[in-house]
C-alpha cells in the first residue's frame, strides 16, 4: 500500500489504510505500507505500527528548483522496490492517494498490478471538466482497477474510465472493537463536568472542514443560549503537513472570546489510539464539511452512540438518516449547523433514540472484517 498520507498524520485516508493492512493481516494477506515523507536527508527507515510494517521512505526538500513531485517519486519507487525484496515479490500494488503518488505507480504497473483507491474530492473536482479527463486518463495509465468510498465518487469515475476498467464502491470501515457505546469515560480527569453539553468536532483545520461555520455557529449559540453550559471540543486543531496554519488562526481567531470564557477548548492532533476515549466525552460530534471523499471520523461517532450533525457531502448522505442516526445541514449554512445543535441539546430523548439506530447501521455497513474480504476479492479479479 502506498501514500503520502500515513500515520502519525492525522485523517481519513491515514486511518483508512492502517485499519484495512490490519484487517488483511488477520486474513494471512502479507501487506507493507510506502510512506513518502519529506526530510533533511534520504533514507529508509522500515518500523512497525500496531503490527503494520511500514517504510518511511525520506526524501530531501529538491534543490535547483527541481519539482518535488520527482524527488517524491523516485522515493516511492525505492519504497516499493525494497518491500517487493523483503517480501520475495508483490502481487498487488494498492494507492491510496490522488496524484501525490500517482507517478509512482505509473512507472511500476509494467511489473506490478496497480490497484487505485479514490477518496478524494480533488479528482471529482477534475472528472467534472470535460477538457480534464483525457489528462486523468493520461495519468492514470496503466491501473488496473479502481476503488470508490462513495456512489458519487463510482460516477464520477465512470465519466472518465465509462467501462473500461473494473470499478466498486467498497466504503471505509470503522473498528467496532473500540468504537463503541459502552464506553463510558471519566468526564472530570477531562475537566468537564457531567451537566456539561459537550459538542465534539474531530475534523482537520482545514478549509475542506468547513470550520469557519461552524465556529460562527458556536458565537450564534453562545449569543442565543448562555445559560447552557456548552463545551465545544476540538481536535486535529494543531498544524500538520496535511493542515492549513493559516486557516487555523483565522478560526481560533473567530473563537477567541469563547475559549477565554472556557466554551471552547483544542485538543491539539489527537492520537488515533485516543479517539475512542475522546469521542466517548461528547454528548454530540459535528462535522461540517463542505467536501469529502467519505467522512471515517463520523462513522465513528455514530458506532460510538454519538448524534452527528453533518453536511450532505462524501458517504454522509448514506451514514446519516436525518432524525434517525442524525441531522443533516446544508454545507456552509451557520443558521442551520446552530439550529441542529441547539435542537439536539433540547431535546434529550431524540438523543438517546439516535444512539442504537446509529450503532446498528455502522455495524451493518462499516465492518473492516467485510471491508478487506471485499478489497481481496476485487485484488483476485484484477488479476485475472
């Protein structure tokens, strides 16, 4: 598997590869995970990560203005070859980024079978344009088959491949063995009290995020409802290579006034170890997104028995039964995000019912077990 996105980074396609390598090893699939990584010097470096072999391929920052795509995909290339020598050889070789790693594979698919998983927006963004499809095409020249989290993301896929290529939709999966409603954790080492209405949002500070609202969302309720004693945690709140600092400081900007009268705390880039005790704090978790490619963080939130306000982007539509599992706003609408919150908040007995719908659904759909047992098979049919 390979991807510019691994942990320690934080994010979906982070979690996402680490869950599915780990789910495929409990199904005797040997997988080692290629992590190109800017750095001071180039090396290998081959560690474990929670049983998950992975080689950090380091690529130094490109002098004489040489682009950084090159540097990164001779970096990938080295990666793969020396995993393909450890492991006696390689039967598939499985992207899970778009473009970062892309070249990459490109070169190896004369050797390798090149397998795609597309969860992310940019590409949709490029199959919408007409003129842009030959040059994805171009690109992606010589994968085998391709991946979808989502029923968009299958469509849009088809407008540039039609069917010339093998494509699924195979969605993102959450570990139920640690995601779980009976979770129940000590408030107070936290800092919070147990009348507390405690609103989570686990989500990058990225512009993607669509932070900025919800953050104007949080002043209309603090405005509206003082009397209630909100705490708003967020995390994935630090700079990171795959964050916006700017896009940081304009939010925490926005919430200044409500962090230094205590509504609002950051958590800083949580552990993904941690994000079950965390996500375990809040009464609800808000995730206003204005584009995704699937939307793990809130799979998780509803096997956790949490209420989730999101946007109709990426596999929300799908996770969220509006009044069921959830509540449902348009993308970028403040009024509507402070509206669900507050109706939330109300109203405890549509919280609860929300709980056991929400748990049912993510294990029905989301199981990693049946999540990599449906990427071998399309492996075995790429294959021929």
């Amino acid at each position: 598997m390979l991807s510019v996105d691994y942990l320690p980074l934080i994010g979906g396609i982070a979690n996402h590869i680490f869950h599915l390598a780990s789910a495929m090893k409990k199904l005797d699939i040997e997988v080692r995970v290629v992590h190109p990584i800017s750095g001071d010097r180039a090396k290998i470096e081959r560690g474990e990560n929670d049983g998950v072999t992975v080689y950090r391929v380091v690529y130094p920052t490109p002098r004489y203005k040489i682009p950084r795509v090159w540097t990164r995909t001779l970096a990938g290339i080295e990666g793969v070859e020396r995993a393909a020598v450890d492991l006696g050889g390689i039967d598939v070789l499985h992207q899970h980024d778009h473009f970062s790693t892309t070249l990459t594979c490109r070169w190896l698919s004369r050797r390798y079978a090149w397998v795609w998983t597309n969860q992310t927006y940019r590409f949709s963004l490029g199959a919408a344009k007409p003129l842009h499809r030959p040059i994805i095409r171009c690109l992606y020249h010589g994968v085998r088959g391709i991946i979808c989290c989502t029923p968009y993301q299958l469509g849009m896929t088809r407008l540039v491949w039609k069917d010339e290529l093998p494509s699924v939709v195979i969605p993102n999966g959450v570990n139920t063995e640690r995601f779980h409603p009976r979770l129940i954790p000590d408030r107070s080492r936290h800092g919070l009290d147990s009348d507390d209405f405690v609103v989570m949002c686990p989500s990058r500070m990225t512009e993607q995020k669509g932070l900025v609202f919800l953050a104007e969302a949080i002043n209309i309720l603090l405005r509206q409802k003082p009397e209630v004693k909100w705490r708003f945690l967020f995390a994935g709140s630090d700079p990171a290579s795959n964050t916006d600092p700017r896009y940081i400081n304009h939010v925490k900007k926005l919430l200044e006034p409500a962090q230094e009268d205590g509504f609002v705390r950051y958590l800083g880039n949580i552990n993904m170890a941690k994000m079950p005790e965390v996500t375990a704090l809040a009464d609800v978790v808000v995730i206003p997104s204005l584009w995704e490619s699937f939307g793990i963080a809130g799979a998780e939130a509803l096997a956790a028995g949490k209420p989730l306000v999101a946007t109709p982007v990426g596999a929300f539509p799908e996770m969220v039964q509006d009044g069921i599992t959830g509540l449902l706003v348009p993308p970028s609408d403040t009024a509507a995000l402070a509206k669900a919150l507050l109706r939330l908040q109300q109203d405890s007995a549509l919280r609860l019912n929300m709980v056991g719908a929400g748990c049912r659904q993510v294990t029905e759909l989301y199981n990693w077990d049946t999540i990599a047992r449906r990427t071998i098979e399309f492996y075995k049919q790429v294959r021929g």
